[in-house]
C-alpha cells in the first residue's frame, strides 16, 4: 500500500464531515456525543475484571494479555444448590451440613429484615437471593462468582443487581451468622432499586448503605473491634463527617455507619430507615432529603449523633493511655496481633508487615525473623518452642502445617477432622485441643500428634473455642456462649462446667503458670485484661488502661503481652499489672 | 409350557428388579441438587441519541450464578459516520481451563495512548484457552482469524500500514509473582507464534519472542529492575506495521506476536521501551532490548504505606537493537540513560523521564508515561 493510500473511504467521509460546518451538520456538532462515547467506551473499560484487558477482546481467559495474575481455583469443585422459598444456596463438597445450617440463618435474616422494607415490593417481588458459599478465603479470591479483583479480602459481596451474593464460610457460626444478615440486608434494600442505579436521581451515602448492613446484623454477630473503634474514635475527637462517611471503607467507618443507623433508628423508629433510603435514590444526599424524613438538616444529625456517641461511651475515658507509661514493645511491622512465648526467651507473632495478610514472625533477642510467606490465621507453639503448627488456607480449605522453628521447614499436619480453625498444644506435648467447623459451628477435639481423633471435648450446637491447657495438661478452659454473652467454660477430662456469669464477654483465656485464667473481657468496644481463679470463678481486672487489650498472655515473672488497638493499629504491648518498671 | 414359565420366571424377576433400580427408592434423599450454568442477564447499559440520525452505544453483560459462564457484548452504531462496531466475547471456565471465543469489528488504534500510530479496521474471531496453572503462571493458546485495513497512519510511523486477512496462532508460557508493594518478583514470558496462510488468508511467518523482568528490593523504599526483551520474525510474509517497533517509552500494542490484537490498554505494561529516542524510531523483524532500572519511593516512607498519593524517583539505563532483513538498523549505539520521576495517583502511575541517548547526534528526549512502564 502506497503511503498516500493510508486514508480509507470511512476516514475520508470523516475528514470531509469535519471541513463542514457546524450549521451544515459537520463534525463540531457530533464531536461531544463522540467524545461521551468514547468515554463511556473508557469507562467500560477501565471496569473490566482486568485493568490490562484487551480493547477488542471481551473473553476472560487470561490469554488476552502478556502479564498480570489469574485467578486458579485451588482445587476442583463440585457445586451443587440447595433450593428454597426466598434463596438459592450454592455450594461444593464438604459444605454440605454448613449449607443446611445457612438456610436457617438466611431465614433468620429474610424474616429480620424483610419486614421492614416490605414496601419496597409491591408491586415486584423479591426473586430468590441466590448464596453461593465458599470454604475458604483462597476458594473464594480464586472464584469467578464473587467478581472481585484477586487480591481482595473481603468476607463477602452482594451483587445487588442480580440479587447474588458470595461469601466466606466464616470459622464461627457467630460470623457466619453476621456475614451472611448484613449481606442479604444488602439485597432487600438495594434489590428493589437496581434500576436507579444507572438513572437520574440520587444515591444513597455508604454510611447508611453499610450501616443498615450492619444494624440488622445481631449484635453478638457483629465484629467486636469495629464498636472498639468507634469508641477510639469517639475519646480522640476523631469521627469523620457526613461527607467523608459517603465512601465506607475499615472498620471505622463500618463502625461509625453502623452507630449512625442505630442512632437514626432509635430516634425516629425503623421505619424511617426505609423512607430515608427510598428518598435518598429519589433527592441524593442532601439537606432537603433530611428535612424530609427526619425534620432537621444534615449538619444537624451528624452533631446529635456526635453528643449521642460521647455520652455512650464512658466507660475507661478517665483511665490512663497506655502510651503513658510503655511502647510497643516492636516498632514498625504493621499491625501485630496474638503474641506467644516459644521458649528461651523468644516470642512468636503475627504480623503483616510484609504482606495484606498475616504471616508468622520470631523474635529472638531483639531480631526479627520472618517464619512464613502464607497466610496465617490461627498457631500454637510446642511446649519446647521447637514447632509450631499453624493453620492456612493457601490450598483452598483451611488446613493445619507444622512448622520447625530451626530451619523453617513446614509440613502438612495430617488432621481426622476438617476445617480446623484453632488449635491448643498441650504443655505435655502429647496431645491437641483442635477447634473445628465442620457443621457450622464450632467444636473442640482432642487430637494426638498423629492427628487422630482422641475425644470430643463439646459438640454442642453453638459455638465452642478458644481452648487453652491448664499447666498440669489435663483441664482445658474454653468460651462459649450463655445467654448473649461469651463466658468461660473448663472441661476436667470428664465433665464441662461453666466458669464465669458476668453480664459481660470473657474471651481468649490463656491458662497461666500461676494456675489462674487470664481473659479478654469487656463489651460494647472496650476490652480489658482480666483474671479469674479456676475453682472460685472470682474475677479482677488487671489492665487499668484506656485503650481495649486483646490477646493477652502472661509471662514468667508477672508481664503480660497483649495486643493493643489505639488509632486504627494494632500493636503488641510488653505491660505489667504492677506498673512499668522505674529505672534509677 | 409349565417348565418354559419355570424357566422364564428367574428372568422376569431379574427384568424387574433391574428396572427397579431406576426409581433409587431405596438411595439415601438429598435436599440438593447438581449445579447446572445458565446464562441470565447482569445488566445492559445503553446510552442512545437520536438527533435526526442514530447513536448507540450499548454494553451489556450476562452469566451464570456462578459465572463460569459469561457472555459480555459492546455496540457502537454511529448512523452519520455509517459506523457499525461490535465486539462479543464468551468465556467458559472449567476448572483450570479457561476458553473464550470474541467476534469483533473494530477501528483500533496500534501505538501508545496518546500517539497514533495507526488506526486500522479490524474484524475478526478469535478462540482462546488458557491453563490457569496457579494465580501467578499460566499457558495459552490463540487462534485467530483477522481481517483488516488502515484508517489512519501518522506521518512519523515508519511502516505502511497493510490491508489484508491473516490466520494467526499462539502458545505462550507466563509467569507473573510480581508484588508492587513489595517491589519484589519475576515477570516472564516466552511465546512461539505466527501465521498460516488457510482459508484465503496471506500470511505465512513464524514468531519467537520474550520478555524477562525482574525486581530487587534492595530496602524498604529502593528497588531496582532488571528487563530484557527480544523477539524475531522469520519469513517475509507477515503484515509489516506489525513487526516490532521501538524507540520511545510504552510502545505498547506494536509487537503483538501471533498475539494480533495485542491492544494493551492505558495499564498495559509498555512493550518496549527505549527512552531518548523518538516514537516509532526503530521497526523491524529482529530486536533485542535491555532496561536497568533503579527506583525509590520518596514519599510515603514505605510501599505498603502508600494511600491515595507517592511519589518515586528513578535513574535508568535502556539500551537496545533492532534488525531488518538480518542488517542492523543503527550503527550508534542506541542506548540512553536518565532519569525521572513517577507520581502514583490513587493507583494510577504518571511518569516523567528525561533521558540522554548515547548517540552525541541525537538530543535529549523528555518521556510522558501513564500506568506502570515495568
């Protein structure tokens, strides 16, 4: 082809369209309609699974481009679906008893928030919400249903449009519970106006998106630190503000959504949560739409709300911060969490330092060592600190893998039992306190180091976990549920008793060397460090601080290590109920 | 007859309780049922006018729940322009295996975003399949029937632009563990490719090409990258405007190997890049090129710290050649070294280069560049 040819008929007719002018029909009239459409072309294109996608190709096969990851289901699945009046439950092997346990939780959640919205469908019902349910984290980033990027963490989506949702089967029932209510509160109250969605009219804010999410979500099912939080917030001055709560991203902002909703829905009733959704996709986010609903304006609420908060949370303002008095006990490596002695002066955590998620670290004397490149969601370390098993999902389903502290070399640990979830070394050695999902809630097992099961310690219908060995190896003290609150529990070898009565949650025990149980308890936001007697039940607050401790271990000769949230962090802290040591 | 009714009754017995078993009365009953894909309706967005003539744009989206089935289309009709662009992909996912199949008619643009190169007309179907061997490698396979034809060349684009038909083929090895935050991993692939001459279409060449890219934390704000690239053509029968091109930075799109329509996007990672040396300097059917890389994050004080806004320094070194009918295309060397800056905008790179070639002649250059260069 000559050079001179590189103009076709079709570009010829352009260029001749462009010399006309704009009263004769030429190109300057069109131009912005051409513009908008390739603009909308970008725009479709920037929203495609993948950013690096072909222009012209609109399959998804991973061969449409030179590099970036793809998702690689981890296993093959087996998907069946499970069929009922108001949902479709899809799910694979394995999850067969955790499927029929949904349909009841998901009946639990159509009947708590239908209700409500009812209005919303009138005149066009609410088709079958179709759940799809995935084992694991690394099942659900490697599936295609949840349309999100791969690297994406949360515990599950709704696709409104469609009325889909995907979720993680969480380790608990209490979190199943919770992810699924708030996800299928997303569909009731977006389904009904999908098609505004892409119309003229408003939008409603994140906040009362994720907060409606989260205030139909059962108070116990709630992620207990998104209350600690807002309650940080609260004693920082640090609450953001209406225009900042349209977008809703950490647990912050699903905090302080949630607080908003529940504010809104105590003064005004719950009604008004329906109408103010409704009017939001009819005027958006503005003075007039609360002047409407509620009778006041925006800036209004939002200060209201503020007083709301500062008189709700008053517990621990007065207390000292613990910043007064120690440091993290590691600078920088993220956020830190669940901090265990291994042994010869050596502490084993979790961080993700170098990683989205959280990886095993070991410090030994002031060194930091990096001990695995995998997802770590629960351990335990071996009375000698030479191992430590570890529970991942880097093949799909959660599965245990020991691990030697010396050479970092891991190895699958060959478990009975399915979906383990946490796991307890005894200070014998010979034997585990497993925590398992296998039906939907949680179950504690003995197991050998063969990974066979020895007993079953409680196969109750409610969750049963966070089992810790007396010193002596024959007691285990575990939490469970009682009446709305998480209380402790010890099972002798023979027999469960219950431990703790408190109108109040008592988490994470850890048996100490001392003989007595060291605790997480608190509620609404605001955990402390505890201790109770193993055969009295009697129980003193060790921690006198402002901040909310977790995971607290004790140590020889009396200092505790607990992971401290302050300013949306989490840190390891080195503290003793008897004060920081004076120097001098 | 009494014995042929003796003899014939074990048979009737053994008949029905053969067919018995159809009815599994006796299975154990299981409120599930097997998964079966259908493809429903996601959404369809249409945007049209019409002011006396019609313009439509309409893009749509189905799948199945669990979207192993997916069928996404795009139409643009322009009645003034007597325009009718389509394009239609369908995926299947099974397992590992992905395949897809896309019929399209389209004017593309082959060269970075914001210099034409050429635009050309291209219709086509192509079949794709891909072996997801885990997240971070994969093999694929193309085949693809193309028919096209220039729209537009600019003037300083080196090749006439051809029209014709061409029935390409691909397999291709990848690997990608590449983390940004941790400025850490390998980028690779290796490709074998070419062209048919079947089916009344006029091509018939074989292509090899690599890319090789590797990144060094060095500490927690420096890193440094390594990258080589090569590629060769045999056979005289391959469309020349899409032979390799280099010269400039992210001369995306221009070596699409038996990959035809290798249209890389804003975020493509460049195809080539040779800073100091102008846009579509160099084109032929053999080229090597190496980049040397070193980069700091300035601000925030650590990648996995970065939000909505950083900023990054680099100095580089590129060096590369290019052959045409087995003779060199330059005799200087064609290489050049500078530096630069990169603005990282709530995700998106925007990149400033300013770079000297070793060629005493040539003057140096500045380089605009969008999304990651490596």
């Amino acid at each position: 082809m000559r050079p001179d040819e590189g103009y076709t008929r079709a570009h010829a007719r352009f260029r001749a369209r462009l010399q006309r002018r704009p009263e004769e029909g030429g190109a300057r009239r069109t131009m912005g309609k051409r513009w908008f459409l390739w603009l909308l072309l970008i725009f479709v294109l920037i929203n495609s699974p993948f950013l690096s996608h072909a222009a012209i190709e609109l399959t998804n096969t991973g061969a449409e481009y030179h590099f970036g990851q793809v998702k690689s289901p981890p296993r093959p699945l087996e998907w069946r679906v499970l069929k009922d009046t108001h949902f479709e439950i899809y799910f694979y092997q394995g999850l067969e008893e955790v499927a029929l346990r949904c349909r009841s939780i998901l009946e639990e959640a159509y009947n708590r928030v239908y209700p409500d919205f009812s209005g919303f469908f009138t005149i066009n019902r609410l088709p079958p919400v179709r759940v799809i349910l995935f084992a694991s984290r690394r099942d659900f980033q490697n599936a295609e249903a949840t349309g999100t990027p791969l690297t994406a963490t949360p515990e599950g989506v709704a696709h409104f449009l469609v009325g889909r949702l995907a979720v993680i089967c969480q380790p608990t029932l209490r979190d199943l519970r919770g992810v699924l209510i708030h996800e299928v509160t997303h569909i009731i109250t977006l389904h009904p106006f999908r098609n505004r969605f892409l119309g003229s009219g408003g939008q409603p804010p994140d906040w009362l998106v994720e907060g409606l999410a989260e205030y139909y979500t059962p108070e116990e099912s709630r992620f207990p630190m998104r209350e600690g939080a807002l309650r940080d917030a609260v004693f920082r001055e640090k609450l953001t503000t209406m225009d900042q709560l349209r977008s809703v991203r950490g647990n912050l902002d699903y905090a302080q959504a949630w607080a908003l909703t529940d504010f809104i829905a105590r003064e005004y009733g719950n009604r008004s949560l329906a109408e103010l959704l409704k009017e939001f996709f009819i005027n958006g986010d503005r003075d007039l739409t609360y002047q409407k609903v509620l009778g006041l304006s925006r800036r209004e609420l939002w200060e209201n709300w503020r007083a709301d908060l500062q008189e709700r949370y008053q517990a621990g303002r007065d207390a000292p911060p613990i910043t007064s008095q120690y440091e993290p006990w590691i600078a920088g490596y993220g956020q830190q969490m669940r901090a265990v002695p291994a042994g010869e002066g050596r502490i084993v955590f979790l961080s993700s330092h170098q990683s989205k998620y959280f990886d095993l670290y070991l410090w030994e004397r002031g060194k930091i060592r990096r001990l695995t490149e995998e997802t770590v969601s629960a351990y335990t370390v071996s009375p000698d600190g030479g191992e430590i098993l570890f529970i991942s999902d880097k093949e799909g389903e959660n599965l245990l893998y020991r691990l030697e502290t010396v050479t970092g070399r891991i190895t699958p640990f060959p478990l009975a039992l399915g979906n383990p979830v946490e796991v307890a070394w005894s200070p014998t050695g010979e034997r585990l306190a497993v925590t398992v999902n296998t039906k939907g809630d949680t179950d504690i097992y003995l197991i050998s180091l063969e990974g066979e099961v020895l007993a079953c310690v409680t196969g109750g219908e409610a969750d049963e976990m966070s089992p810790s060995w007396a010193p002596d190896g024959e007691r285990l003290v575990y939490v469970s549920e009682q009446a709305g609150f998480d209380q402790l529990y010890i099972w002798d070898g023979k027999k469960n008793r219950l431990l703790t009565s408190a109108g109040t949650h008592h988490r994470e025990p850890v048996w100490g060397e001392d003989g007595r149980i060291y605790f997480t308890f608190g509620d609404r936001g605001y955990y402390r460090t505890a201790v109770v007697d193993p055969d009295e039940g009697k129980t003193e607050v060790l921690s006198p601080f402002q901040e909310t401790l977790l995971e607290s271990y004790p140590l020889p000769g009396g200092e505790i290590l607990s992971t401290v949230y302050r300013d949306g962090t989490y840190k390891i802290y080195r503290w003793s109920p008897s004060g920081p040591e004076r120097k001098g | 007859m009494k014995n042929t009714h003796c003899r014939l009754l074990p048979a009737f017995l053994s008949f029905f309780l053969l067919f018995s078993c159809v009815t599994p009365t006796g299975a154990e009953e299981v409120p599930w049922e097997p998964y079966r894909p259908r493809l429903e309706t996601e959404y369809i967005i249409p945007v049209i006018f019409y002011d006396g003539t019609l313009y439509a744009l309409i893009y749509g989206r189905m799948s199945s729940v669990l979207r192993d089935r997916e069928l996404q289309f795009f139409l643009w009709a322009d009645e003034e322009a007597a325009v009718f662009n389509y394009v239609l992909g369908y995926t299947r996912h099974h397992g590992k295996w992905s395949t897809g199949v896309n019929l399209y008619s389209m004017p593309v643009n082959i060269g970075p975003v914001w210099a034409s190169g050429v635009w050309e007309n291209q219709t086509g179907l192509s079949l794709l399949a891909a072996y997801r061997r885990t997240n971070e490698t994969r093999l694929t396979f193309r085949l693809q029937w193309e028919k096209f034809s220039p729209l537009y060349k600019a003037s300083s684009f080196p090749e006439d632009p051809d029209e014709g038909t061409v029935l390409g083929w691909e397999v291709k090895a990848m690997k990608d563990d590449f983390s940004f935050l941790a400025q850490k991993g390998t980028r690779a692939y290796i490709s074998l490719g070419g062209a048919l001459p079947l089916f009344n279409t006029g091509y018939r060449y074989i292509k090899v090409e690599e890319d090789w890219r590797r990144y060094y934390p060095l500490n927690d704000r420096v890193s440094a990258i390594f990258s080589l690239r090569g590629g060769k053509i045999w056979g005289d029968d391959y469309p020349s405007h899409r032979g390799f091109v280099i010269g400039g930075i992210q001369q995306a799109n221009m070596s699409g190997l038996g990959n035809l329509v290798n249209q890389g996007t804003l975020w493509a990672l460049a195809d080539s890049t040779l800073r100091g040396y102008p846009l579509f300097q160099f084109s032929g059917d053999g080229f090597f090129l190496g980049n040397l890389e070193l980069r700091t994050l300035l601000y925030p004080s650590s990648y996995y710290g970065l939000n909505f806004f950083g900023l990054l320094g680099t100095v580089f070194l590129d060096a590369g050649q290019i052959w045409k009918d087995g003779q060199a295309l330059s005799t200087c060397p064609t290489a050049a070294w500078g530096g630069g800056l990169k603005f990282f905008l709530g995700g998106l790179l925007v990149g400033v280069d300013y770079a000297v070639p070793m060629d005493p002649a040539a003057n140096p250059r500045w380089h605009l560049s969008l999304g990651e260069v490596f």
